[in-house]
C-alpha cells in the first residue's frame, strides 16, 4: 500500500460546463425541439451581438472543419484552384481544400509568432491561387494587415481559421469582425467556448451566408424549424444542391448560449495563467509564449512553451518528466509537412519549412484552461522547472 500524497494527474485540457449550461439542456431535451431550431437560432443571434458587428451573420454549424468547408465553398473553391495555408496548423484547416478537390499550398511560419508568414505567402503565390486560410494559432491574432493587403493585390479570398481566437483581436477590433470573406471558430470540447462539438462561421457577406445556411442542410432552401413554425402547409422545399449535414443541434447550442456568456471571465483567467506562466519562466533556458502586441487581446487557447537548444533535456525528455510529475501536456503541432498524407501528396521536405520544423522540434503546449486551480497552476510551474534541470527526468 503506497501512503504516498501525489496529487491526482492535471490534465491538459478540461471544459468548464455550469448549472446553467446543464439547465438550458435539460430544458432543451424537454422542450420537444432538440434539433436546429430556437437555441440555434439564439445561438447564432448572441454570437453575432457579442462580435459587436450589427453587419455580421453567424451560421451556426456542427464543427470549424464543417465552416471552412462551407465558407470555401460559398467562395467558388474548386478543381484546380489552390488555397495557401499554414503547415503549423491541425489537418482540418487543410483538409477541407481537398474536400473540394483543390490543392493545398502549405507555407512556413514567422518563429517569433508562430502564425503564417506574409512574406512566405506573397512568395507562393501562383497563377492558381484563390484564397489564404490563415490560423491564429493559439489564439494570436495572425498579421492580418499584411495577409489583407496581399490578397487584395492578386484578388485572392481570405477564410481565418479562428479555432482558437475567441476572442482576440487585431489592430483593436475582434477576430471575426476583420476584412477578410469569413471567419469560422470551434467549439470542439477543449477550445476556450464549447458545445461539445460544434463551431461558427461569421461573415458580412450575405450571398456567402446564404449559401452556407443552405449547403449546412443537404441543399435544402428550408431548413426544418422554418417549415414547422411556418403559418401556411409546409412540406414543401426544394433542393438547389447537393449539400450537407452540417447543422448544429439545439442540445449543443444551448451549451453554447452559456458559453458565450462566460467568454470575457474565461478569457481573463486563461490571459492570468499566461501572465503567471510568462514570469515564471522568465530566466529559464525556453522561449516563453509570444504576447500579443500592446493593448491586444490574446485568447490564449493554447501556452506553447520552446526549449532552448541548450536546454539540459530533449523536448521528448521534458514531455515524460512532466508527467511523471502528474502534469498533461500536448504538442501543437505535429505540422502537416510531416504527416504522410500530406509529405507524400505534395512531396514535401522539412527543410521547406525551416521555422516550423524547428518550433515543433522544441514544442510543448502546457495546461492553460479555466478549471485550473492556482495550486493547479503553481504545480505546472514547479514541474517546468524540475524538469529542466540537468540529470531530471
Ligand atoms: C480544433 C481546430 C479545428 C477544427 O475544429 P472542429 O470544431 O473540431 O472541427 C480547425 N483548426 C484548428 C487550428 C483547430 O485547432
């Protein structure tokens, strides 16, 4: 028998569900209308006031990869066009490209943001080139001036991937109210706001939303609730395309509706375990998460912390003395260069991606999420530092 006081396993990630997410589902399941419907409804109506932008429409959807699909599709991408992103991102950015049998140009990152580069997105520019998908990884805002002004030069679409930027801003405005066609976030379970499973396409662009409302549901020009609610017979509906399952449940939108409330006090105690993680870290041999520029927010999905190349341990050694601590981490990410589907579809090398390769060589992502306590939170920083002591781990 071990009379041993190790403290339970921290997790990397936990979500944060309240009483009143719990009672807005159990209302939900009650209510007789647990599909698309009212809450959806509520849902896409609350996220569009809390961007602040009356000249936004939110369409809800059941994940971020169903709205990048959506979103460039609306957008006309196709055989034979070509999309650049970020290989410093999760495959759903990218996939989505190939869902629609276009091709995916991945590009490197700036080392000192970790966010797709301007310059190494101006230089792949091609005759084929539609669109740009950048990523604000971690909840960064990416340069959004520069990648704004290089699309409108070669008249090129812009989606942001905003999976993990909710909320944070740009130059002073919300990720999501930016000048770019559509801006899709994720409310997949350890993002900083859940459904569960489920995401958000915002756009000004009427003709694009209209599309994705409709592509979201099989093609279909009304959705169920419309035909149910309608006050003359409502069978009728006609299929304009070949769409999609894509729509978010009213069960997961009621999650969301709470949610959302709670984003402004989730996002600052996520900023507080940043600031702790910053100065704590402060004279050990790692490069600390980059901030935000003065007076931006940041969300803060993620705290990638980089060894040093002099660091007395390899990023793997570090990883293990974590959790043999009791301390879950995770790496973000494993960048698409080196994934097979991806290396061997487009015959990609490392040494394309310089920056990249070495962040992801030096990577760990650690916990940052509202659940943690501050005795959580000082347990995170003494392992970090135990483990990055020589002949530790
Ligand atoms: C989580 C994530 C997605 C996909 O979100 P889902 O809602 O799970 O589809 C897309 N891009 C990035 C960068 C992500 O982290």
């Amino acid at each position: 028998m071990t009379t041993s006081t190790t403290p339970p396993f921290l997790p990397f990630a936990l979500p944060e569900i309240g009483e009143e997410e719990i009672a807005e589902v159990v209302d939900t399941l009650r209510s007789g209308w647990i599909t698309t419907g009212p809450r959806a409804r509520r849902f896409e109506q609350d996220f569009a006031a809390f961007l602040g932008d009356g000249s936004l429409q939110a369409v809800a959807v059941n994940s971020a990869t169903a709205g990048l699909h959506l979103a460039l599709e609306a957008l006309g991408i196709g055989p034979g066009d070509e999309v650049i992103t970020t290989t410093h991102t999760f495959t759903a950015t990218a996939e989505v490209v190939r869902y629609l049998g276009a091709d995916v140009r991945l590009v490197d990152i700036d080392p000192a943001t970790l966010n797709i580069d301007p310059a190494a997105v101006e230089a792949a520019v091609g005759p084929r080139t539609k669109a740009i998908v950048p990523v604000h990884y971690g909840g960064l805002a990416a340069e959004m001036d520069g990648l704004l002004a290089i699309a409108a030069r070669h008249g090129l679409k812009v989606v942001e991937d905003a999976a993990h930027a909710l909320p944070s801003t740009h130059r002073g405005r919300l990720v999501g109210t930016l000048a770019s066609d559509a801006t899709v976030f994720s409310f997949y379970a350890n993002k900083t706001i859940t459904t569960g499973e489920g995401g958000m396409l915002v756009t000004r662009d009427a003709a694009l939303a209209q599309r994705a409302r409709v592509m979201r549901l099989h093609g279909m020009n009304r959705d169920a609730f419309d035909r149910f609610t309608a006050k003359v017979p409502s069978w009728y509906y006609e299929v304009v395309a070949p769409g999609f399952k894509y729509n978010l449940t009213d069960i997961a939108a009621a999650i969301g509706i709470h949610q959302l409330r709670r984003a402004p006090a989730f996002a600052q105690r996520r900023s507080a375990i940043a600031a702790r993680y910053h100065e704590s870290f402060a004279s050990l041999p790692v490069v600390r998460a980059p901030l935000p520029p003065e007076g931006e927010r940041h969300a803060w999905h993620l705290y990638p912390l980089r060894l040093d190349d002099d660091a007395a341990v390899s990023r793997d050694a570090f990883v293990d003395a974590l959790f043999a601590q009791g301390i879950g981490c995770s790496v973000h990410y494993i960048p698409l260069h080196l994934h097979p589907y991806w290396r061997d579809r487009y015959a990609l090398t490392a040494a394309q991606f310089p920056h990249s390769q070495q962040a992801y060589e030096r990577l760990v992502s650690l916990p940052i999420y509202t659940r943690m306590s501050d005795a959580d939170l000082e347990r995170v920083v003494a392992a970090v530092q135990r483990a990055l002591q020589p002949g530790h781990g």
